[in-house]
C-alpha cells in the first residue's frame, strides 16, 4: 500500500508452441481470493504472497520458501492474509508431460504424485524456474525453451515428485463417494444434476454435498463452473470465437461468460485469447501481459474475487 492507495492488479499467461503442455500465470499485487480447479498438475512458487490455502480437506499455510503442489482437477481456495497483496507464478503442467518427464528420469515409475502440498523448496529450484520463466520471450529460440524446461523438469522430479499413489483421503466410503461424484461431473455434462450425483456416489443429497465441499474444498456446482471455464480456456487457445464458447460452454450469453471466467482465470476471454496472437514472433511465445518482475517466482493457481 501506498499513500492509503493500492497498486493494480496484473495477471498473465504465458505460453509456447514449442512447449505444449506446459502454461506459466504471473499475478502481481494479487489480493484476491483464489478458487481454482487446475486443469494440469501445477506448482505455485510464492514470490511476496502470504496466505493460507484449503486442499484436500486440509488447511496449509503458505508463504515465500514454500510452493504449493496441487494435482489436476482437485480444487482449492487460496486465501492472502487480510489487506495484504503479493506477487507469486504458477506453473501449470499437463498430466501427460508431467508423466513423460517423469519417465525420462524414473523409466519404472507409475503415474506422478506430488509428495508434498506445500514442501519447502531448494533456491537451485527457484532459480531453474526463473530463468525457464525468462525464456518466454519472443526472441528465445525452441532449443533455448526446450533446454531450460529440460533442466527444470529434472529438478522437479528430484524435489516434489514421488511415483507413490498412497493418499489415506481416499480411503473410506464418503470419500470414494466424492471422487465418484467428482467422476459424473466430468463425464455428465453441464446438466447433470445433485440427486444424480448423490446417487451415483451411493450417498444423500445432503451427505454428497457436505461430503464433496469437505473433500474439495467447493460445492460441485462451483467446481463444475471452474470446470466450464476450464473448457472455454481450451477452446480458446484453439481460436474459437468467445460467442461460440460461451454457447458451447453452458452459458446463458457473452456476458454471463466473460463475468465468471475474468471472476476465475483473472482476465476477459479476448485479453486470454490475445496469447495466441499472430503478431508474436516465430519462437511461438504467447502472453497476455507484461511479465512478473524478474526476481518473482510461482503461486497458486486461477482465482474468484469474494466480494465484501
């Protein structure tokens, strides 16, 4: 804060054809709450952001020296302490190249796991991001990308990727309800409804929604919008029209849509779409703004605004 005034709000994203599967988030001054079912496994390295974040039924204070590790399509909400701001990126993975890195280092290995949600991590691991994060920039060639996305990946699998699958939250039969529930919701379309849901999980109206929000931290209609955005941002990147992805989505009209995705993603479907821009040069990087300071490093993922 300064002189009683706050700085704006910055959000981006970052991208390249050489590196499919792979999308950086820059957020500075971010005073945002943060609701988000992430469409790939992703690690948020927190440059100034402090705060606490709810994940798999679990409350996790976080702040600069720790990342967040959260896997794809689980939800979170992420909460900055009060009247306070901060910058952070996020690193957003595909689940088939985190598993192809994954491979490359442990051939034997069965599907990625992060080992912790929220572990400490090395500075040789912040600086292997940063300087990957740099490289998205026009005049980077492939190689250059490529080579320092190389370096990052060894160091992820080293530090916060383990091949187990032990995780004793789902273990029991409200929790396997819900991931039966979380199942529909990507199988049912955007008409499925709560009694369907509860049935298919083998549990009441009332025990599915208690359990789901326990377990994921949202309401599955809540989760099923993020899952909606998720749908447009792809739609996106492929360059379909913000009108036919808001009709293709589910959504009432154009307004409707651009109020809950810039609610969620951060910015409007245009400013999003913008990264796949033909102006950019031949290296394929694609941006939405102006990057994070060069001495910033990674956050939680895609974001709500609660409004007081």
């Amino acid at each position: 804060m300064t002189n009683g005034t706050h700085e704006p709000e910055r959000i981006g994203y970052r991208r390249s054809i050489v590196l499919p599967g792979v999308e950086v988030l820059d957020a500075v001054n971010s005073r945002r709450q943060w609701r988000e079912v992430s469409e790939g496994f992703a690690v948020t390295f927190l440059h100034t952001w402090h705060g606490r974040v709810y994940y798999r039924g679990q409350t996790h204070a976080l702040q600069p020296g720790v990342a967040f590790c959260n896997h794809y399509y689980e939800a979170f909400v992420a909460t900055p302490h009060a009247g306070s701001g901060g910058s952070f990126n996020v690193l957003i993975i595909r689940p088939e190249t985190l598993a192809e890195w994954l491979s490359e280092y442990q051939p034997n290995a069965r599907s990625p796991h992060w080992r912790s949600v929220a572990p400490p991590i090395s500075n040789q691991l912040v600086s292997a991001f940063s300087g990957f994060s740099a490289s998205f920039e026009p005049e980077s060639s492939a190689l250059q990308v490529q080579s320092l996305a190389t370096v990052l990946s060894e160091l992820l699998i080293r530090e916060l990727v383990s091949d187990s699958r032990k995780d004793p939250l789902h273990e029991g039969p409200a929790l396997r309800g819900t991931a039966r529930m979380r199942e529909c919701l990507h199988e049912g379309g955007f008409d499925i409804d709560l009694q369907t849901l509860a049935e298919r999980a083998g549990l009441s109206r009332f025990q599915a929604l208690r359990a789901f929000k326990r377990r994921y931290g949202l309401p599955p209609h809540a989760y099923q919008l993020c899952m909606r955005v998720q749908q447009a941002k792809g739609m996106l990147r492929g360059g379909a029209a913000p009108a036919d992805v808001a009709a293709h989505c589910g959504f009432v009209d154009q307004s409707h849509f651009i109020r809950h995705f810039k609610r969620i993603v951060g910015v409007t479907p245009t400013r999003y779409a913008l990264a796949n821009g033909s102006s950019q040069r031949a290296s394929g990087v694609y941006r939405t703004s102006p990057p994070v300071t060069k001495d910033a490093t990674v956050v939680v993922t895609r974001s709500d605004r609660r409004r007081a």
